[in-house]
C-alpha cells in the first residue's frame, strides 16, 4: 500500500493519518465556533430580556402610583416578571453550558494537533486544560419558583 504524506501517519499519533486529523481538527474548531456565536445570539437575547424586564418593573411602578387598587393588573405584571427571570435563569445556565463545552473542544482540539503534529521549530504544543469537573449545571429544567438574580 503507497501512504502519500497526507495519508502517512503524524508524529506520535499512533497511526492516525495527517489529513484526518487536519479534518477532525478544523470539525472541532467549527463546532467551537458555532458555540461562540451561540453565546453572543443568547447574549443579545438575555439583553432584549433584561430590557423588557426593567421595562415593565417601572410601568409596575408607575401603576402603583397611578392605581393603588390595581391589584389584578399588578399580578398579571408580576407573572411575566417572574417568567422573564425564568428565562434569564435559564440563559445563564446555558452560557455556562456553552462556555463548559467550548473549554472541552478546544482541549480535543489541541491534543489532536499536538498527538498527530507534534511539536513544531517554535516549541511545545500548547494544550489548553480540560474542564475538570464533567458538567457545570446540573439543573436540565426550569420552574418557577423562588428566584435569585444574579
């Protein structure tokens, strides 16, 4: 069997081909990407909440001031309050979750380059730690309940 350069296996890679680790690196760093945009649309979308949330805090106040008695009005006002910190809730775990996630491929990454590469005439491979812990939430689900903001 002929083994060109792209097909031969890199230094200490163990056999893995060149070409597919270039292939499997580039996947890895495209899905951290994918990550890193994910991260700033949930951060616009946690700046539309934060928004809408002092929005109606104030409109809640100017309905005290306006109409004491307005007590069904204000509850109403206050469960889409308390959904919008829900949802703000949320977004925060799912950052951690994105960020967590984006460590770990950028750590597979970076072995993957430095196994099937090696070091190169600038030095060692520089492998950026995993995270330690397996996950960094372990709520999957949101209820509405107490809230602290954080």
């Amino acid at each position: 069997m002929l083994m060109n350069d792209a097909n031969a296996p890199g230094p200490g890679s163990g056999g893995l081909p060149l070409a597919a680790a270039a292939d499997l690196q580039d996947h890895l760093l495209t899905a951290s990407h994918d990550l890193e945009r994910l991260q700033t649309l949930l951060s616009d979308a946690c700046n539309a909440l934060m928004a809408s949330f002092y929005g109606a805090s104030e409109h809640l106040q100017g309905l005290r001031e306006v109409r004491p008695d307005g007590h069904e009005a204000m509850e109403v006002a206050l469960r889409h309050l308390g959904g919008a910190v829900t949802a703000l809730q949320f977004q925060d775990m799912a950052s951690q979750l994105i960020a967590h996630t984006n460590r770990r491929l950028r750590n597979c990454c970076d072995r993957l380059a430095a196994e099937a590469m090696g070091d190169d005439e600038e030095g060692v491979a520089i492998v950026e730690e995993a995270p330690l812990r397996p996950n960094p939430v372990t709520q999957d689900e949101m209820d509405a309940g107490s809230i602290e903001l954080f």
